[in-house]
C-alpha cells in the first residue's frame, strides 16, 4: 500500500514538473511570437491551468493519480483563475465542493482587486 502512494507522488511530481516545463516552453513560444511578456505569461498560465483541470477530471473518473488541490488553486493563483473558473464548469470538476469553489472564487476576487487597484491608483 505504502509502495502505491508513493509511486502516485512520484507521478505526480513528474507531472508537475513536465506540466511547469510545458508552460515555460509555451510563454517562450508566445513572447518570440511576439507577445508582451506579461500576456505570454497569463496565456500560458491559463493553458496549463486549463488542462491539469482536464487531466485531472479525467484521472477522477479513471481513478488514477490526481492532481493535489493546493496544486490547483496554486496555478489560479498564479494568474491562472480565469482558466480554473472555465475548466470548473467545462469539466463539471469540483463545482460539489464548496470549500474548493470558496477558494477559487477567492483567488479570483483577490485578483480582480489587484487589477482594478492597479489601473485606478497606479495609473491614474
């Protein structure tokens, strides 16, 4: 049992880290295409964030090894919000969990605040 669960981290870890290096691979991609360095990020981001929700829907009807919910709320919190609302409902993913959904709605407000404060103080 416990050779199980530490072959599930394991997996996941490399995941994660094929995941981070995919991202990267993708915001370089976009900034030599041209993007603002910020955009690349947040299109990026948002990318990723859209398919570990996918991936991780899919291994929760599989019953595979899943994607650890800090995991999740870390890359919405990274800028990847937006992409975790849409995948939520695209997905049907852990729209029964409130606790999670209470997070992410968080994350996502917080975010919001920084923008709005961002463009009515700093630029102003």
């Amino acid at each position: 049992m416990a050779r199980t669960t530490m072959s599930k981290h394991t997996f996941i870890k490399r995941a994660l880290v094929l995941v981070l290096f995919g991202a990267v691979v993708l915001i370089l991609f976009l900034w030599r295409l041209g993007l603002a360095p910020l955009y690349a990020g947040l299109i990026g981001v948002n990318a990723i964030t859209l398919l570990l929700y996918g991936y991780d829907k899919r291994q929760a009807i599989g019953g595979g090894a899943r994607i650890p919910e800090v995991v999740l709320h870390f890359v919405a919190l990274l800028g990847g919000s937006p992409a975790a609302l849409i995948g939520q409902e695209l997905f049907h993913h852990k729209t029964r969990k409130l606790a999670f959904r209470l997070v992410l709605v968080a994350i996502f407000l917080l975010q919001a605040a920084v923008v709005y404060g961002y463009w009515r103080y700093l630029r102003s």
